[in-house]
C-alpha cells in the first residue's frame, strides 16, 4: 500500500512538471523569456518580455489552486511589480491562463505583435 502511494505521488509529480514544461515552450515559443524558479514554491515560472514580467503557478487543473498560494504570489506582486498568473489545463487539455489581480482569463499575445507599441 505504501508502494502504492509512492508511485502515484510520482506520477502526479511527473505529470505537474510535464505540463509546466509544456507551459515554458509554449511561452517560448512566443518569444517570451522564461525561467523556471528553483523549488517552485510559489513559483513556477519567470517570464519577461519588453519591460514586462510575470511569474507563474502552473497546475494540471484549476482545481488545484490555493489560497496560500495565490496570497503569496500577490505579496510578491506587491515586492517586484511582476503580474502573478495562474496557468492550467482545460477540460480539452488546452493551456489557459488566470491573471491573479483581476482575476480574469488572459492570453499572451506573440511577442512580434508587440513590437509596434515597442518605441526604440
């Protein structure tokens, strides 16, 4: 039985990092900088484009997310100004993203679209 419990704690892990590293060369694949946070608690992920900075929680479900962990985020939102998203998976196994402060679905355009707002 403890056997059991191991090899499913496993597989939950495997299946967490899976769809985190799904996440990061999805966001790379736009043209986003992404760095993944040693230890991943609270943090996943570390994103910047042009000036801009957001740091993500990735789970296989949105059923996942925790009040502890999205009031860490926003503590650390108020420290760095970096926006705190919640990334997951959809029924349709489709990746989405929840932006923590206004609490609403965002997506995150090309980076190469954002280069006409980008003055140099």
């Amino acid at each position: 039985m403890v056997l059991m419990v191991g090899i499913n704690m496993c597989s939950e892990y495997k299946r967490g990092y899976n769809f985190e590293r799904r996440v990061r060369k999805y966001l790379e694949g736009l043209g986003y900088t992404v760095f993944r946070a040693a230890g991943s608690k609270p943090i996943d992920l570390i994103v910047f484009t042009h000036g801009a900075g957001f740091i993500l929680e990735c789970k296989v479900s949105k059923k996942y997310l925790r009040k502890e962990n999205v009031e860490r985020m926003l503590k650390i939102h108020e420290k760095t100004g970096l926006i705190p998203v919640f990334a997951y998976r959809d029924k349709d196994k489709k990746i989405r993203f929840l932006n923590l402060l206004t609490n609403k679905e965002m997506l995150f355009p090309h980076v190469n679209s954002l280069d006409k707002y980008v003055s140099l």
